[in-house]
C-alpha cells in the first residue's frame, strides 16, 4: 500500500476523544488537529512529543485536513491508522503471503453475514465453498518482539469470535488475520490481562475450529506493505 502523497512529519502534542491529535508541524512550527482514526487506547504509542506522520487531504468538505498515519516508538516506524488493515490483508492475499489461505477463486470485502454483521474480508473458492476473514490490527508492544492484542477493552471483538464459529459450525472455513502494523514483533499473543473477556472468547472460537494467523508490517513513509513472518505465542 502506497501513501497518494508524501506524508508530513510533526511533534505529538497530545491524543484525546479517542479520534484526534495535536500536532506540531516541522516545517512550519504550526499546531494543527488531525484525525486519529484510531479507536483503541493506543498504550506506548501516545507520548507527548514523539515524532508522528500525517498524511494530507485536499477534500474542501473534510473538517481535518490532516490525518495520522505513523508513529516513530521504541526506534521502529509503526502505523496506527485503523483504516488500513482490510486493505493491508487484502493485499497480502492476492500476492499468496498468507499461504493457508491461498487457493480462492474470489475476494469480496465487507460482505453481510451473521446477525446484522459484515466480515472484512469474504474467500470462495471454485466450488462454492467459502473462507471468512476477520481483521485486527495489532499494535501494542509491551515486551520486545511481542506484540499483544488487545490494546483495550474490545467487546465488538469477543462478538466477532462468536459470529466466526458460528459460520465454522455451518460447515464453512473461518480465520482470524491479526495484521501487527510494526516491524519490529517477530511473535504475537493475547494481552489475556487488558481483556479477559476477548481472550476467553479467543478460546472458545479457537475450540470452534476458527483458525488464527498473524502477519507483521513494513511500515515505510512512502507506504505499508504486510509482509513479515508473525509466529502465534497464544496457549
């Protein structure tokens, strides 16, 4: 995934209402708001004066022009925009990175399935058989080389982990794709202390018979490829 446009950089004043960010711009030394698309607690990767990306939008009906793309944290260049991760995941299925999940025949995204819900990613193969995709993006790293997910309470999250065994129970095939938008995590596992609930749900999908792969980022300033082997440390 390529940025349209070379990312600005600036200082974090602060993060707050979850959905936005000051920023102190290099260039001009201007504090401007960005949009922070980005619902979680963002834990270690919102410390006042770190050096941030924004990209730019020239959308005259947008309140923000700017929107926060990058985060330079522990000496690695980590994404936290939430708006990419379908778009990362898809990407890495067309090019085969996730080799469990290759074979299909088409890729749909944000198809209706369960109870009034969408999966982000839906496979089929040739002959009509169907793979459901769930995505999460996975930032939080609390001890080198381990990322964990969540980074907050995620009860939309425990909900997903049911509607998927529940389409693993209807005879279909159903993964959960954790995409870790940083370089620097060579092994992924749940952080079973911040949310109990998401981690028993894990549990219980897993059970199920709802398959789990990770796959880690290049995170770059001119774009975000998702192509780094992420190994599972979930018992």
């Amino acid at each position: 995934m390529k940025f349209p446009a070379p990312l600005v950089s600036g200082r974090l004043v602060k993060r707050y209402k979850r959905f936005l960010a000051d920023v102190v711009l290099d260039e001009s030394g201007e504090e401007i708001t960005a949009h922070c698309a980005n619902p979680g607690s963002m834990l270690g990767l919102k410390e006042p004066g770190s050096l941030v990306w924004l990209s730019q939008s020239d959308n005259p009906k947008r309140k923000l022009k700017y929107s926060w793309e990058v985060i330079e944290a522990d000496g690695a260049l980590v994404g936290i925009n939430t708006a990419h991760p379908n778009k990362l995941v898809e990407e890495a299925l067309i090019d085969g990175r996730i080799p469990e999940l290759a074979g299909f025949e088409t890729l749909r995204c944000e198809v209706k399935y369960g109870k009034n819900s969408r999966i982000d990613i839906l496979l089929e193969q040739a002959d009509a058989s169907k793979t459901y995709v769930e995505v999460k993006n996975v930032h939080l790293m609390r001890e080198p080389g381990l990322a964990e997910f969540p980074d907050s309470v995620t009860a939309r999250g425990a909900k997903h982990l049911g509607e998927l065994a529940d389409m693993v129970r209807e005879g279909h095939r159903a993964a959960m794709v954790f995409l870790v938008q940083r370089p620097d995590c060579a092994k992924l596992s749940l952080a079973a202390d911040i949310d109990p609930n998401y981690a028993a749900a894990f549990k219980a999908a897993a059970e199920a018979g709802v398959e789990t792969y990770a796959i880690g980022c290049d995170v770059r300033l001119d774009g975000i490829d998702a192509d780094k082997d992420v190994a599972l440390a979930i018992s």
